[in-house]
C-alpha cells in the first residue's frame, strides 16, 4: 500500500482545487425534492453535471427515471411520486477480475432550503467563507456524492488498475424515502459491498433508525365562536391524539435501548385547520415522522403502538370515539443494521482511521438508503462521509472543506484495499 499511496498522494494534491470547483457547482445547482418526491423534484440538472464528469472520464452511464411498476413487487419504496426528469445515473467501473467488487452510492436530491431569507449566505451561492462551502446538500450530502466520484477519478487518473469493478451510483429521490436507490437494485445492479456517503463526520455506521410518516385527519363540528361549547373543535381533538402519541413516546424512550442509537422519537412535523377565528374549526389535520429502533418484527410493532395509543385516546372521548380520526401513512423505511466484524466495515474503519487517526463506530438516528442494500439485496453496507451530521436540512448547511478533502482521501484507501489492484 504505500508504494500505491506515494503515487495517489501526488494525484490527489494535484485534484484538490478541481475536487472543490466541482463540490461547488454541484451546490450551486438546484436539486430539491419537491413535496417529499410526490410532486416530483429538480434532480436532473445537477445529474447532467454528474453525467459531464462521467464522460470526461470515458465512462458512459447507465441514466433511468425510477418506475414503480417495477419497484412494487419489492414490497418496499413508496407509491405516487413524480419521476418525470429525475433520473438515477450509474456508472461502472470495470475491474481486471479476481477482486470483490463495490457500489458506491449517494442521492443528489436535497430538501428545499426553506426560509431563504435566514441564511447567511444565499443556498445556491455556493459561498466559501474560512475553509466552509455554504449550501443546501453541501453536508447532506453532496460532498459524499462528490467525494466518491473524486476518489474514483484519482485513482482512475493515477493510472491504476482495480481488480474489482466499482459500480457509482447517484441517485434520486432518497429524501422522498429511498426509491431511487431501490430502482437501481430492481435494475439488477449488484455487488460485494456497499458504501453511502451520508454526512457522519467520517464515524462509520453500521445501523440506521427505521422511519414512518403518518397524516391523521380530524373531523369537528363547526359553529359561530360564541356557540363553542354546541360545537366540537377538531383543533382540540387533534391536540389530546397529539398528547397520546407524546405519552407513547415517552414510553418507548423508557424501555427501548440500542447500543448505537437514540430512543425512538414522534416528530409532529405540520399541523393547520379550522376556518377562522370565529368559528369553531370543523376539520384540523397533523402530519408526523417517527423513528423506531431495528429488532425483530419492529415495523410491525411500531405500527401497532401508534393505533392503539390513537384508539385509547379515542375510547375515552365520547367524539373521538363516534368520529375517529383518519390515519394514512404515505411513507416509509426499515431499520438497517449489520455487524461491526464485517469485513466491509473494518476495511472502512482501518481507511478512516489512517486519515483521521480514530475510527469510530456509531448509528444513525435518521434513515437511509442501506437497509435497501443490505435488508433486500443481501449485500453489507457501511455509511460513511463528510459533513456533520448536524448540518442536514438545517438553515445555513455547510461542510469543511478540509472535511471533503480527507473523505476522498479515505476512500481512495478504502476502495483500493476491498477491491484490490493490479
């Protein structure tokens, strides 16, 4: 390794300054889901810049829009999205034979920058103030997604020859519940090994949260305000099935533990209703995301704990009970979890740590793509890149650059370690 290493280190301080243009044109581009990925979303420009770098290289990429005729049979993903213009490109790197192959992949979507006003800088600026680029996805996680590519093209351009083939995946739609990556398993793509690039601050993951959101619709009895106590205000029914679910998580975070993950949590994301300020509001609605630990049948009992904790609160009011609320759930995803002796994963700690001195092994307490790898396709994944994880969906996203750089770095060992060289 260290004659290979003297080689890439020439090749990757000679990349630094085109690692950071191209980190910076990929923020500068607008890549947001729109509504969760149902309304669809503005993936494809910054999919074309990945697609322009893929052929610089001579590489010809695989470009597909997701299908959900061809997901549903999974039994996973989540239905009614919009996909028009919002492609996954894939590329494959081919090995000369005889080493374990590896998938590399990272979603270009972000989520919309919200109040653009309370940034500090502008999202699509791509503004670089003291050593830290500025921008939705700069941390979640276009720095990951870019950093694979980089670590990709130096070794590539360092004229050396992986026995393993690298399959490089950006992908679509992941904040709108992971469908992209699913369709590029429904396209058959496969390997030995999986890496995605979340921001972890380079801890290597080796579980991640399941997830469900859930919509609940109340219904009321509207009158004049002056008549409150004739009619039934659907606000403050919402809010005693709002305490219930407070009440439940408590209980989880009481008696649920997992040595790499937070408790469990109920986030009411949305609430609005009513019609005015006089009125006594007829219909109010809540939207909310929970996070629940991996284990045997957790989906499934998770499930169960929501509805029965909605139906007790509605035993016990005579309203509720007689007009019960509507409960749909438009999206979802399994925990993930592997074990820490895999090889995957020491290769991953080992390349972390001869960048960063100390590996550490963690979870995530959101979602991703890897149960998808791991869960359906059978292939061990680790979660590992730049950015911390703090900065994802936050006002003012932003990563180290110096961060970026030793991702690349330390994915270069990775990927030339698992997949061998000639």
């Amino acid at each position: 390794m260290q004659d290979i290493w003297e080689q890439m280190s020439d090749v990757l301080r000679i990349q630094e300054d085109e690692a950071i243009r191209f980190l910076v044109d990929l923020v500068k581009t607008d890549t947001q889901v729109l509504g969760h990925g149902i309304k669809g979303g503005h993936e494809g420009a910054g999919q074309k810049l990945i697609c322009s770098r893929l052929k610089a290289l001579g590489i010809e990429p695989d470009v597909f829009e997701p299908e959900e005729d061809k997901l549903r049979p999974f039994g996973q993903g989540n239905e009614g999205h919009n996909y028009n213009g919002r492609p996954n490109v894939v590329a494959t790197f081919n090995g000369s034979g005889g080493g374990r192959s590896l998938i590399l992949n990272g979603h270009v979507d972000t989520m919309p920058a919200g109040d653009i006003t309370a940034w500090p800088y502008p999202p699509w600026g791509g503004k670089v103030v003291d050593g830290r680029l500025y921008g939705v996805g700069a941390s979640d996680m276009k720095a990951g997604l870019a950093g694979l590519l980089m670590a990709m093209e130096a070794i590539k351009k360092a004229g050396i020859t992986l026995k393993g083939d690298v399959i490089f995946q950006s992908v679509v739609d992941e904040e709108g519940g992971g469908n992209g990556t699913l369709a590029a398993i429904a396209a058959g793509y496969r390997a030995d090994g999986a890496v995605i690039a979340e921001p972890t601050d380079l801890a290597v993951y080796t579980a991640h949260m399941g997830f469900i959101f859930y919509h609940i619709k109340v219904k009321g009895k509207s009158l004049h305000s002056s008549r409150k106590w004739d009619g039934v205000s659907a606000i403050e029914k919402a809010i005693k099935l709002i305490t219930a679910l407070e009440q439940l998580e408590h209980r989880w975070i009481l008696t649920e533990r997992h040595p790499l993950l937070p408790g469990p949590s109920i986030n009411i994301g949305e609430i609005y209703g009513g019609e005015a300020g006089s009125t006594v509001p007829s219909w109010c609605e809540f939207k909310l995301c929970l996070h629940y630990l991996p284990g045997p049948d957790a989906a499934q009992k998770t499930e169960a704990d929501v509805r029965r904790a909605i139906n007790d609160c509605c035993q016990g009011d005579p309203w509720l009970r007689e007009n019960p609320p509507e409960i749909i759930k438009y999206q979802e995803g399994s925990p993930f979890e592997i074990s820490s002796e895999e090889p995957l994963v020491q290769t991953a700690l080992a390349a972390v740590q001869a960048e960063k001195e100390v590996a550490t092994l963690a979870g995530m307490p959101a979602g991703c793509d890897a149960r998808y790898f791991t869960n359906l396709a059978q292939i061990p994944c680790v979660i590992v890149g730049p950015g911390e994880p703090g900065q994802a969906h936050s006002i003012g996203e932003s990563i180290l650059l110096a961060d970026y750089l030793q991702f690349i770095r330390a994915m270069v060992r990775f990927i030339t370690t698992w997949c061998g060289y000639d």
